[in-house]
C-alpha cells in the first residue's frame, strides 16, 4: 500500500488557528456556543412553560421586568422561555435543513463535475433552471396547499430547496481537482471512480462545503422565521423564532414591541453569528485567503 | 390594574355621549356634504339582500334598499306602535289581524328610474321564501303566508296565524327589491348574476363600486323621495388585517370603526379626535360544531357528532375567564343563543359548568383514553382532534381560539386552528366544510331570528345553521315561545327552549360583546339604533366648519 | 449574440414550465385537492366554472389536465380569481407595477448606498471606518426583512415627527380628490418606510459584495503600476479598481432580483401594500389556488427576466466575453 499523496488543503491545526486568530470569529463561535447551549438544554434555563398560559388576565401583555425579562405575550406566555424553547425548533430546522442540502449539493455537483461531457452540461442546465426559481415563492406556495406539514417534512422541503448554488461550486472545484496531479497518480494506480471522488478530490472541496454550511444554516434561520411570520411556517402553539412574531403587526408594535423585539434579536445575533464564522471559515481554509 | 382603571374611565365618558349630537339649527340640512369612511375588516359576500350573510353586506344593502317600515330605538319588536313608515306611507290591519295592507309612497323610484310598485313587494317576498334560491332568511319569514298586490301602490301581507311578532316579520327580515332588474333570474345563479354585485335600490343612497379587496362605495341619491341625505359618500375600506383598520382610523383615513378591542379602546384614550359611542351587546359569539361530517353530511361527525363529547369540551374551557382576558369589561360570557337585551331572556339559564376534571370523567366513560405518549385522547385508534376555523380578521376570536386550545389541550384534546381570511371563512362556513368554526351572530331586534340559526329550518342546505343542529323539541318550544302573547310566559317559554340548546351543546357559547364604535369627532350622529348603527346614516352629518378634503369630493357616476 | 439570446429566452421558458408544474401539481395533489375546492366556491359564476371545465379538462385525469394548464398558461389565459372577481391577469397586472416600483426604488437606492458603502471601506481596509460599515452591513444583512419592517413603524409610532403612514400605498380616501403633485406626494409618503427597509437590507448585501470585489482588483496589475506612478490612492480606487469591480456588480444586480422579490412579500404584508406580495398573501387566506399559482408563475418571470437583463448588461459592459455558456 503505497501512502495517499499529500492534499492541498490546511491541516486541521492550521485552520484552527487561523480561526482562533480571527477576533470576530472567536467571538462568534463563542456566542454560538452560548445560543446553542442555552437552546438545547431549554428546559433547564427556561423560567416558564413555553405553552402554559398561566394567567390570561393579569399575567398578558407584561413589559419586561425581573419576573419576565423578555416580558408576556397576549396569552401570559412567557417570551423568554418562547424564545428559548423556538431557538431550539428553529436552530434545528436550520441545521438539518442545511445538512440535507449539503448532503445533495456535493453530490450533485461532485457527480457532474466528475462525469463531465453530455452528462454534465445536461445537469448544469437543470441546475440552471433550479437556480432562476425563487426558492421563497415556492415555498410559500406548498406549505400554503399542504397547510397540515409536519416539522419534519418542512425541514426536508427547506432542505430540498436549497442546495443549488452550492453543487455549482462543488462541480468548479471538482473540475479544477479532477486534473491535479495527485488524482491522476491517484487513477494511475487503478483506483475506482467512488473512491476517487470519496477519497481524494471530495476532501479538496471540503472548504466550500463548510463555508456554505455555515452560511446556509443563517440563511435557512431567516428563510424559517420568515414563513413562520407569515403564517405558512413553522405551526403554533409549539414556538419557533418565527412564529412568536407572527401575530405582531403594525399597530400592535408600538404597544408590546418586546413581543417582536427579542425573538427577532434572537434570529439576527445567531444569524450573525454564523456568518462571521462562515466569513472566517473562507479566509481560514483558502490558500489564498489574503483578504482582510 | 392602571390599564383597567383607564379604560373604565373611557367607557364611562363614552357612555356619557352615547346620546349623540343635537344638529344645531339649519347647518347640516343647508349645505349637505361630507364622506363617511367605515373601516371595516370584512369583505362583503354579495350585495344581494336575500343571500347577504356578511354584516357589511348587510349594511350596504341596508341603505341602498328600503324597509317597508322601520323600527325605532325602542327595538319594541310586538305589534307595530314603535315603527316609523319608510317605502310604506301607511298600513292598516284586516279585522281578524290575519292581513297587513301596506300603502307604498307613490314618489318612490329605483336608482334607475322605475318606480317602486306593490309587484316589487310581492316578488321580494317569493324571491326570500323560494327554496330554489336557498335564501339564509327564509325562516324567519315563516309566518308569512303570501304577498298580493291589489293595485299598483298597495302590498297586502297575508299570515298564516296571528302573533305578536307579525309587523316585524313583514317589515325588518325583507327589503324591497327590484323586480324589473333582476331579469328574472332564479337559483343558484342569482349569486353570481351581475346585479348582486351591483345593486339598484331604492334608498337614500345609491351603489357606486365595488373594487374587490378594497372598498365598496355607496352615494346620496339627490333625488331621493325620502329627501337627500347628508353626506355624500358612504364608503367602506377593506381591511383583511384588524390592525391596518385600527391604523386608517387612527390615522385620520377612516372615520368609524366597529367591534373595538380593549386595547384599542385604550389607545384611543389619547386621541382627541375619535369619540368611542358603546352600544347594548346585540351580538353572541361561539364555537359552533358542525354534527354532521364535512365530507359527508349523511353521516354524522366521527367526533363531534356525539352530544357527551360536545358537553365535555364545553366543560373544559373556562368561558368566563376567557371573555375577561379577550375583552377586559367590554364583554359578559354568553348566556347561549341569545343577548340579554332581549326582554325575552331569562338570565338564570343553566350553564354547563366549567370543570376540566368532570370533562376528563366523562371523555373517559365515552371510550376517549389517553393511550400514547403525546397525552392526546383516543377511542379505537381515532384521536380526540379536530380543527377550529377562524376569521382573521377577528382579532378576538383569534385571542379566544388560542387560549381555548391550550384549555382543551389540559383534558386531552386536540385542537387545529385554521385562520382564514373573512370571505373564505364565510365560504367554509356556508358549504359547511368545517369540524368546528368561531362563528358570531349580530341578532336583530326580536328572538325569533333563533330559528334562522339554531332551528331546524336552517338547517338544510342554504340555512344559517351551519353546524346543522337539529331537536324537534327545540323547535317546538321555540315556535311555542314565539307565538306567546305576554312578556312573561314568553321568557318562561324561550328559557325552556335555550335550556334544551345549552344542555344538547352544539356550541360552547363564549361572549356577549358591548359593542364599541369609535367615530371621528367631525362626524355628527343622532342617537345610534342599537341593533344597527348604520340605518341612520342618513342622518348623519359633518358641519361646513369641520369639513376635510374629502368631503367636498363629489361621488363619481 | 442572436443565438445566445434565443438559448437564454428559451431558459427563461422552461424555468416558467417547471414552476407551473411544480405549483400544479402541488395543488392537485395536496389534500383535499384545494382546486377542486376553489372550482365549488359559490362565488364563482357558472360561466366561469364551464371555462374552467372546458379550459383546464377538470374531469379527464391529471396528465391531460397538466398539458391544458401548461398549454393556457402559455396562452397567456392565467384564470379566473374568485377573490377579486376577475381574471387573474387583470389582477396581476394591476399589483405587479406597485411591486416594481418599491423595487426599482430599492435597487437604485441599495446599489448607491451598497457601492458607496464599500468604496468607503476599501479606502482603508481594517480601518476603523472599515469596520464600522463591516459590522453594520453585517448586522442588516442577518436581519429579518419582516423584523426591520416592524420596527420602522415602531419608530414611526414612537417619533411621529414627520407623520409618515405606515400602511397602503395611498390615503384611499383623498388620494381621488388630490392633484397630479398631491398624488405623487401621497405615494411617495407611503413609499418611505417600505423602499427605506428594503434598500437597507439589501444595501448591505451589495456593499459586502462590493467590497469583497474591490479587494479582489486592487492587488491587479495595472493598479500596481499607477501606484508606481505616483496616482493618489483615492483615484486609483475610483478610476481604476472600480471601474473593474463593477462587472461582479452587474451579475449582483441579477442576484438582487430574487432577494428584492422576497424581501417585497414581507415588507408589503407588513406595510400592506398593494402588491405582488400582498396578492400572494391575500390569495393564502382566501384560499384563492388560481392566483396564488398564477402570481408564484409571474414572480418567476420576473427573477428570470431580471437575471437575463443582468446577462445582457454584463456583454454590454465586457464585450470581451464570449457568448458560450
């Protein structure tokens, strides 16, 4: 067994400490961390139940105070624990979602880039068709026919939806791989095409992968709390980051502004987060990432 | 509590004005002008007054038609001392009061011209009874026998028996339409015929447009035998948001809102120019069952179809304290299918008292048991859910709708609520394509519309029972209420009729609300009929002095 | 060129065929099948419903009704609304220029801000004017379009100095009674809040774009060389790097189409204007099928037609280009 070639990419310790020396992203990741923590263990930080309306007369519509530091909906629902309990659903929808996406992008566009010829110009042209649809527009349009969807099946429609421009750049890089040296010697040596595409050029386009996870994840946070808001989303009374907002409009936001105030801080601080790191992550794993 | 505090403060001084103005000599009838802009968060359905179903509707068709009699404020609904000719100049009663003779005001015209004629009258009626055209009022002209036209000026009202409601049912459930417009189109398609979208009347105020989603208009007729109203225009703006119709009438582009939110009430307290006028509740509100299947109405519905399901539900939420949370002070829990205005209301009813605990008791000796781990109840496999249709429109009946699913929620069921927009709320609710809808009734001034909705007349297809409850023993006793001629034996009467509708529980029934409109200072107003603020529009006023941009506009066509 | 334009135009094609089938068989498949739903609404006349029959063959099977859906979409025959009462492409005809409007406005605005923005930046880069505009733009580009939306309105709520109404696009009631300039002025009242959301966010979106395109040119050759030559940084970046960075912007410029068409459904549900997006709302809560699928077919011509322009502004501008893709 002869050692695999060596790859162009950064050691893992080289980008590590590309990231560490990023101040912004060390600041991102810590508060990701703390988002994430805070979200999942929900029932332990959580002051209230996210669904008890426990008192609907004189508990409803409370500004913030000690008792209720993001104050109370219009059903004495505490907002803190709504936002809590929904950053749960919705950061796990957009992990999810992401993954699925990832998952079909790289190989879409792996699978293109490696085929080439007829194969190859006929995906990139479906691609291109994909690409022109506005992802929101359709969405809006099977949720609203299909009003009964579960979490699940929205996380995989999101999911589906969203995987198009990543396969582009998987199927640039696969091309610019597919002639390096070390796939060649790679193929000179018999290697089967799974194992190529798995073991040596796969590993090549790991950067744009994780860069459009991390973007993708902050994008799908807002492409979920803009359905909730609207109505065709995420459904109450489980909360999500989206639908807390959903019933505040206009006139309402002057009154109780908290009620759209921090879950839509929520979104933006997470959102932000992730885009700092996935800023990061591009200058960490580029060779020529010199970009301040 | 400051909240509290400040909102009695304003229901007091609104009390204290509900008498209206006093037109102060000569300055309204000297110089008419002004447009009276109505935000309102309901599209109308149709404006064809037999097949109305949506309060807009009603109120455009309302002063674009004409009674043959109107009634005062009184609301005194038996005999006829409290009525006020309108398109009849006088009547007079037959010896053994089983005919009504109606003598129509020979200056009456339609909007086209053509004058209004005894025909006119005796086809309103054939148009309301046919069958063919499914009209939701029908019951509530049951008495009538027929309409005959002597000459061309008289309308005789022929009734199938005497009783104290006669008068009424010949002049308020009817308005008079044109026969000549109408082509002689019948059925099903009377809905969609060109003419219920654009109406020719004979009231004080002609139809103008109607754009779809956005507004409808209605103008002075100048030349009205009635005399020319005040104002100008009338025009309704579509709202599909409860908040964008607040915003208008804040913002100065509306002047009159209705079904005011305690919020909004509060939020009022700040703006001077806006007067909040409160009206005797003459409207219920409720969570209507449908007992037949939506799919099916052959069968009856898998859950909803048994009277013991229905009652535990109503025992699982606390009515009480849901009217308190959704409207403050402004509304009291329903007593069932009725008002407490009504003289005829006994208010000592027995309720279904709310106790999540007997509700768990008796689910579980119905068969429905919590099996699995999601604590929703189920009974051979099937699950104790079903889906609440909501007018989003409403902001209190979403307020409601949320809460009671959480309560229905703490014994074990399971409840969907599906907002839809108010025009395809009304579809739903009129094809009766629902398991259960928050659904409310704006009552007129007599009990007898109880057949219309709750009886078994209105049940069929085209009926206003949408739900489709149907007791022989409650019509008996209603017919039996109705035909009562002292106040007393009737509110006995109807007490025993509302005590088989509450204990058989085709509906929880939730609030009563006081109704509050918020009118815009420029915008003078005699006192407001409490059942429909809008017949005396014609009335209504702005002084020269007070008029803004427009108001002098003049109404196109 | 011809031959580009013409595969191009073509693309634009079976982007509206794959929505209209993806809409359509969604609704047809979805429970209930809602456009069975829609043809039983009493509100619809008999006449429409015959067209409706005869148009879209509602009792042959699926297959064959897809080929006539397909077939009177492109005919340009998009149904009838029961909601508004009239046909669909009345309907839309109407809303979509207010849609283009708030767009329009937007895209002039958020290139102007976005470019200037990034200019500013790169000046310096990782200064601290760098880093300020780097942050902001970051924070509006993680905002929520519904979210900035609600908040411009509180602050109007809150600061009404200069009244501006936060919902519709016109005063209903007196816009008819008012001048061409009074006209004008109400819209452009109305216009403030709305087009001020959705330039911000995607002002934010061009300048990270922007700058991240400057960055890339300034290290290039013939930069290097004026430097040499002594000419000030200011210039170089305006008259050299610039210019340069502008070809990614006009591809933005295709990109920005979708992102202002979906940040439009949000900001005019919101400020409720009378729009594409506010149709599409509409048409949810009314359960109106036939112009919920029709207004999702027109917004993709729309975003298509957008990326074709910015295709065609791109050979314009770099006439080096070959036209292979």
């Amino acid at each position: 067994m002869i050692a695999e070639p060596s790859h162009a990419i950064p050691s893992r310790g080289t980008i590590a400490r590309r990231l560490l020396a990023n101040r912004s992203a060390v600041a991102a990741i810590a508060l990701l961390l703390v988002i994430v923590i805070l979200c999942a263990a929900a029932p332990l930080f959580a002051p209230y139940d996210p669904i008890a309306q426990p008192d609907i007369i004189r508990g409803k519509d409370l500004p913030p105070s000690a008792l209720h530091p993001f104050g109370t909906d219009g059903y004495s629902r505490d907002v803190l624990s709504r936002v809590l309990y929904g950053g749960r659903l919705s950061l796990s929808v957009a992990l999810v979602a992401t993954l699925v996406s990832i998952t079909l992008g790289t190989a879409y566009g792996a699978v293109a880039g490696y085929a080439g010829g007829i194969v190859e110009s006929v995906m990139m042209r479906i691609l291109d068709a994909l690409l022109s649809i506005p992802r929101l527009l359709v969405l809006i349009a099977i949720f609203a026919t299909w009003n009964d969807l579960h979490a699940k099946a929205f996380v995989i429609i999101v999911g589906l939806t969203g995987w198009y421009s990543l396969s582009r750049i998987v199927r640039g890089e696969v091309l610019a791989i597919k002639g390096e040296e070390f796939v060649m010697s790679a193929r000179a040596l018999g290697a089967g095409r799974t194992r190529i595409l798995l073991r040596h050029i796969l590993p090549n386009v790991l950067t744009p992968i994780i860069v459009a996870a991390a973007l993708g994840v902050g994008h799908v946070i807002l492409l979920e709390a803009g359905l909730s808001y609207l109505g065709v989303g995420l459904q109450p009374p489980t909360p999500s980051w989206g639908n807390i907002i959903q019933d505040v409009s206009a006139t309402q936001v002057a009154t109780v502004w908290w009620l759209a105030f921090f879950p839509g801080m929520a979104i933006i601080l997470t959102v932000m987060a992730f885009n700092v790191l996935g800023d990061a992550l591009r200058e960490a794993l580029e060779p020529r990432g010199m970009r301040t | 509590m400051r909240q509290l505090a400040a909102l009695a403060a304003i229901l007091l001084t609104a009390i204290a004005c509900e008498g209206g103005n006093k037109p102060s000599l000569g300055d309204a009838a000297a110089t008419p002008g002004g447009t009276l802009v109505i935000a309102s968060a309901g599209e109308p359905d149709v404006l064809f007054p037999p097949l109305t179903a949506t309060i807009t509707g009603r109120q455009i068709t309302e002063l674009v038609y004409d009674h043959l009699a109107d009634l005062g404020n009184s609301l005194n609904t038996v005999g006829d001392a409290d009525f006020k000719p309108h398109l009849a100049k006088s009547w007079a009663w037959s010896p053994d009061s089983l005919s009504i003779q109606f003598h129509l005001d020979p200056a009456a015209k339609w909007h086209d011209g053509v004058p209004v004629r005894a025909s006119d009258v005796a086809f309103t009626y054939a148009i309301y009874k046919d069958t063919a055209n499914a009209s939701p009022l029908a019951p509530l002209i049951a008495d009538i026998d027929s309409v005959t036209a002597p000459d061309s000026l008289t309308a005789v009202f022929w009734f199938n028996k005497r009783s104290p409601l006669q008068f009424f049912e010949a002049t308020n459930p009817m308005v008079i339409i044109p026969e000549h417009a109408l082509h002689g189109i019948r059925g099903q398609t009377l809905r969609t015929a060109p003419f219920a979208r654009a109406p020719i009347g004979s009231g004080r105020y002609r139809f103008v447009e109607w754009n779809p989603g956005s507004s409808v208009e209605i103008a002075a007729d100048r030349a009205n035998y009635l005399g020319r109203p005040n104002l100008n225009r009338v025009i309704w703006t579509i709202a599909p948001d409860p908040n964008v119709a607040f915003t208008r009438l804040i913002g100065g582009e509306a002047d009159f809102l209705e079904q005011l939110t305690p919020p909004e009430l509060s939020q009022l307290a700040t703006h001077n120019d806006i007067r909040v006028v409160l009206l005797p509740g003459l409207e219920y509100n409720f969570i209507q069952f449908n007992l037949r299947d939506p799919k099916n109405a052959a069968r009856p519905h898998d859950v909803l179809g048994d009277r013991g399901v229905r009652r535990a539900l109503t025992m699982a939420v606390d009515r009480s304290r849901i009217v308190q949370s959704v409207y403050d002070s402004l509304a009291a829990p329903a007593l069932g299918p009725t008002v407490r205005a009504y003289p005829t209301t006994d208010t000592t009813l027995q309720e279904i008292p709310y106790s999540p605990d007997d509700a768990r008791r008796l689910l579980d000796s119905l068969g429905w048991r919590v099996t699995g781990a999601d604590s929703i109840r189920r009974r051979n496999g099937h699950p104790l859910e079903f889906t609440l249709t909501v007018p989003g429109s409403s902001k209190n009946r979403v307020n409601m709708a949320v809460i009671i699913q959480d309560q229905l929620k703490q014994v074990g069921a399971k409840l969907n609520i599906d907002k839809l927009d108010y025009a395809a709320f009304i579809t739903r609710e009129t094809q009766r394509k629902f398991d259960a809808m928050m659904g409310g009734w704006h009552v007129d001034a007599s009990p007898a519309g109880i057949r219309q909705t709750w009886g078994s007349a209105g049940a069929r297809a085209g009926g206003s029972n949408y739900g489709s409850y149907t007791n022989a023993a409650f019509d008996a006793q209603v017919d039996s209420a109705l035909s009562s001629m002292t106040l007393d034996d009737r509110r006995a009467r109807f007490k025993r009729a509302y005590q088989t509708i509450i204990d058989d529980a085709p509906a929880i029934w939730l609030a009563e609300p006081k109704s509050a409109v918020a009118i815009n200072h420029r915008i003078h107003t005699p006192a407001l009929r409490p059942d429909s603020w809008w017949s005396s529009i014609g009335e209504w006023w702005v002084p020269p002095a007070e008029r803004i941009a427009r108001d002098s506009v003049n109404p196109r066509r | 060129m011809a031959r580009y334009l013409l595969g191009r135009l073509l693309q634009v094609a079976v982007v509206v065929v794959l929505v209209a089938t993806i809409t359509f068989f969604l609704i047809h498949l979805a429970p209930g099948d809602p456009f069975a739903e829609a043809v039983a609404n009493p509100d619809v006349t008999e006449k429409v419903r015959a067209h409706w029959r005869e148009a879209y063959g509602l009792d042959r099977p699926l297959p064959e009704q897809y080929v006539k859906y397909v077939a009177s979409i492109a005919r340009g025959d998009l149904g009838w609304s029961f909601s508004a009462q009239r046909p669909v492409a009345d309907e839309l005809r109407d809303k979509l220029p207010n849609t283009m409007f708030l767009m329009a406005l937007a895209l002039l605005g958020s290139f102007a801000v976005g470019i200037g923005a990034a200019v500013l930046q790169v000046m310096k880069p990782g200064s601290l004017t760098d880093r300020v505009i780097g942050g902001l733009s970051l924070f509006l580009f993680s905002l929520p379009e519904f979210w900035l939306a609600l908040m411009m309105i509180f602050l109007a709520y809150r600061f009404p100095i200069f009244h501006i109404p936060i919902g519709g696009m016109i005063d209903s009631t007196a816009h008819s009674s008012l001048g061409l300039g009074g006209r004008i002025a109400d819209v452009a009242r109305h216009a403030v809040l709305p087009v001020a959301t959705l330039t911000l966010i995607l002002s934010a979106v061009v300048a990270r774009y922007q700058r991240a395109a400057l960055l890339d040119v300034l290290p290039a050759e013939y930069v290097k060389t004026a430097r040499a030559k002594g000419v000030p940084e200011r210039t170089i970046v305006r008259h050299h790097a610039l210019r340069n960075a502008l070809l990614p912007t006009i591809s933005l410029f295709g990109l920005a189409f979708p992102a202002l068409l979906t940040g439009a459904v949000y900001v005019e549900k919101v400020f409720s204007w009378p729009g594409m997006g506010q149709v599409i709302i509409n048409s949810i809560g009314s359960r109106d099928y036939p112009l919920l699928m029709a207004s999702v077919i027109v917004g993709s011509i729309v975003v298509a037609l957008g990326s074709l322009l910015a295709d065609l502004l791109y050979m314009v501008a770099d006439p080096r280009l070959a036209y292979d893709r």
